[in-house]
C-alpha cells in the first residue's frame, strides 16, 4: 500500500500563500533550531513506526468499522489552519474560521432542505446528539426520551447524564424502529422526543422517518435524526423507496446529527448539529468575562455547549465541500452511490453461497452476515474464527453482537442455544470498494473452502 503524497506539494504553495497574509508583521524567526529539528525528525519517525501498528484503513481491503481516511483536501486543509491554531469558540480565536464553519454548516442545513437554522461544528455525532437531547429536555423538562433498540446505546447514556428518563422501542425485523410499538408507547403520553436513525450503526437500517413524524406530531413531542452515519445518503439517487422516503423527510424534524468525519471525507473529530428553528439558541445564553471583546457580532461560543473547538475542523469542512457540493448527481453523490452498489453487490455475491447465512439486503453500505451452523453459539464461534482467518488474508471485517429478536425471522432454522449471536459485518465506505468487490468476495469464499 503506498500513501498519497501529492497533495504535500499543493500543502506547500498554500503555506508560503498564508505565510504573505502576515508579511505586515515585524520580524520574527519561527523555524526550529536544527538540534531540536532533528529531535523532531527522530521523535516523527518512531512515531511513524508505532502507528504500524494499526489496521490499513485507507486500503479496499480494509471493510470493517466505519473508518476511512480523509480526503487529501480535506487533510490538507486541516494541517493548513493548523500553523494558525484557530479556536472556533469565539472569534477573538478563530475569525477567519468562525466564518467557514457558518458557510460549512448552512450549506448542510441546505442540503436537508433548510435554508435557515441554527447549527455548529461538534467533536463528533456524540456530543451532536447530547445537545439535541439536551435542548428537548429544556423544552419539556421532564418528559421521555425514546430511541429504536437499534439505536446507538449513546442515547441512553446521554439521557443519563442530562438527567432524562429514557425507554427503548422494539425494532422489527428489519432493524428498524417498530412503528407500532412506538404508537403504543406514545398514546400513554409523557415522551418530549422520538429519536429517529438513518441508518444504525450495527445494520444500517433505517427508520421509518415519516411515520415517526406523523405518530411524533400528533402526541405533541419533538423528532431528532440521528443521522450521524447516514445524513449524506439523501444525495444518493439509488436508494430503495423506503430509505429514499426517510431521508426526504429529514426537511421536517427538529434537530438533525451527521458526522462528516465518516463519510464527509473530514478527519476525526467532526460532527455537526443543527437545528430547524434558530430560536433554541436562547438556551444557550451565557456570559463570560474575559473572551468576547474584539466583536459585537454573535460568536459560535455562544450557541455551543463546548467551549474550545479546533477551527482547523471548520476549515477542511468548509473546503471539502467547496471542492464537492453537496448536490445529487455530482462526484461526491457518485460516491455514496457507489457505496451503495458494493454493499448490493457483496450481499449478491455471498447470497450465492449457502455457506452463508444472510441477514437482509442493506438499506445503506451496511451488510451483515454470519457462517450457516447449526446453533447459535457456533456461528459465534464460526464467525470469530473467520474474522480472524480474514485478517490473515489481509481482508479486515468487523464483527457485531446481535440479538435473537432481531436474527430469528430471518435465520429459522438456527438452534438458539444463546439470545445473542455474533455475526460479520462489513461497512464499504470507500467509493473504491465497489471495484473490489470480487476480490472480497473470493476471499470469504476461500475461507469456507
């Protein structure tokens, strides 16, 4: 595998660009003195060969967790900003920056259908979801949070934190949230927010956003997408109707979470919240003594429950997306859509063998899937060991924990001997990976040979 290195060149010319922007300055020496460059030099390559040790993320072969390296801009830009050091948290800190990340936010608030919002650049999808959480909690003190039992097992845990009550809702069979079950839950009153996933982060399903919206409405509490993994695939134009109508109505609920660092092409960490009405902002409201006295206008600090955030995030954000609008039909839609095609396509080619038990057909780039044994502690076993065997072959897999709830409508014919099995899941995020299908899909057979 060779790493892309070109992008260094440009890196460069953007330096001795940014380097003028300054030229006004008097005087000042800022490069190292040679004994400690060549500590640095020294320090750099042992650090390079420490990180040996990891999974090769950037390669096709590489399909497992939601990983994958961040695009040479968006890299770049990030390294750019970083000889400035911004902080987003005021624009004392971060001026310049503080501006792209408006621009950034509203142009995905845009792409939801939302030409006015109020959002901001997060750390990553899990403090995104804490501050939809919290706003709804300050909303209706006291009410419940619900969440699918597909949903990330972060929504309790925030709930816990914020001090919300909060309830699981079965899933069906699908991985979805099971509309019934949440009428259900809903005619008893009490809940302040249905939260609604597109897609999970075990299967890739979908929720049924516009029937959530519907039940959600009529028993007066809020909807939050926690569209953290699949937010960009509303660009797709080949999703299948019933995710195509989900991510449609992403223009009608309150509070939306996506993380760009999975498959926005940013680096960890970048999440992003937004908001539909602007007016929550009030919530935020706070003062401070000591950072806000260069500029009368509204800083980022003061709609954030974080206070320093790297601005370098905003700046490769902001970028990315000037290089790749954020628009259907375009190169970086093509490239949801290619994801898309290599999951369908793996799916396909395993479905094939009935060595393999397959789960359902993925809604998003998601697939499941488990060696066909007899019990469900031996394809637990099974599926171990092949993870295992894959990585030997340098094909990099992930593994998931199911419940039988969720794996028994499907699987029939499996002994359960346990209420839980582990299986294989593979996530193809890179555009890439839809060429390398075949390649995939021949190891996993030789495995089984």
């Amino acid at each position: 595998m060779t790493l892309e290195t070109r992008s260094l060149t440009a890196l460069s010319e953007a330096l001795a660009e940014l380097e003028r922007g300054f030229a006004g300055l008097p005087a000042h020496e800022a490069e190292l003195p040679p004994a400690e460059f060549e500590r640095m030099r020294r320090v750099l390559l042992e650090l390079a060969r420490r990180l040996h040790d990891n999974f090769p993320y950037p390669h096709p072969l590489y399909a497992g967790q939601m990983l994958t390296p961040p695009h040479p801009l968006a890299r770049s830009a990030y390294a750019l900003a970083q000889w400035i050091n911004p902080n987003n948290h005021a624009l004392d800190g971060g001026r310049a920056t503080s501006a792209l990340e408006r621009v950034a936010v509203n142009e995905l608030g845009a792409m939801f259908g939302w030409p006015e919002q109020l959002g901001h650049v997060t750390s990553g999808g899990t403090l995104a979801n804490l501050e939809a959480l919290w706003v709804a909690g300050r909303l209706q003190p006291g009410a419940t949070i619900l969440a699918s039992a597909q949903a990330h097992y972060t929504h309790a845990r925030l709930s816990e934190v914020l001090g919300l009550a909060f309830e699981s809702v079965p899933s069906d069979a699908l991985g979805r949230m099971d509309a019934n079950a949440l009428e259900a839950r809903l005619a008893r009153s009490g809940v302040g927010l249905v939260v609604a996933t597109l897609g999970t982060t075990s299967t890739g399903s979908v929720d049924p956003l516009p029937r959530v919206l519907e039940l959600a409405r009529k028993a007066g509490a809020r909807v939050h997408a926690d569209a953290a993994y699949g937010g960009y695939f509303g660009l797709a134009r080949n999703l299948e109707p019933h995710a195509r109508e989900a991510f449609a109505a992403l223009a009608h609920v309150d509070s939306i979470a996506i993380d760009p660092h999975k498959h926005g092409l940013q680096p960890y960490g970048c999440g992003v919240i937004l908001f539909r009405d602007p007016s929550v902002g009030r919530f935020y409201k706070h003062d401070s003594p000591y950072t806000y006295f260069s500029s009368d206008e509204l800083h980022l600090g003061e709609i954030t429950l974080e206070c320093s955030r790297p601005g370098a995030a905003s700046a490769a954000l902001w970028a990315t997306q000037q290089m790749f609008p954020l628009v259907p039909g375009g190169p970086f839609a093509r490239g949801l859509e290619s994801s898309l095609r290599a999951a369908r396509a793996l799916f396909a080619e395993l479905a094939r063998d009935e060595r393999w038990r397959m789960l359902f057909e993925p809604e998003l780039d998601i697939l499941v899937w488990a060696p066909r044994e007899q019990s469900a502690r031996a394809t637990s076993a099974r599926s171990r060991a092949l993870f295992g065997a894959a990585a030997k072959r340098n094909l990099h897999l992930a593994l998931a924990t199911l419940p039988r709830a969720l794996l028994e409508p499907h699987w029939k014919d499996l002994e359960w001997d346990a209420q839980s099995a582990t299986v294989l899941r593979s996530c193809l995020l890179k555009p890439e990976h839809e060429s390398w299908v075949p390649r995939i899909a021949a190891i996993l057979r030789e495995l089984q040979d």
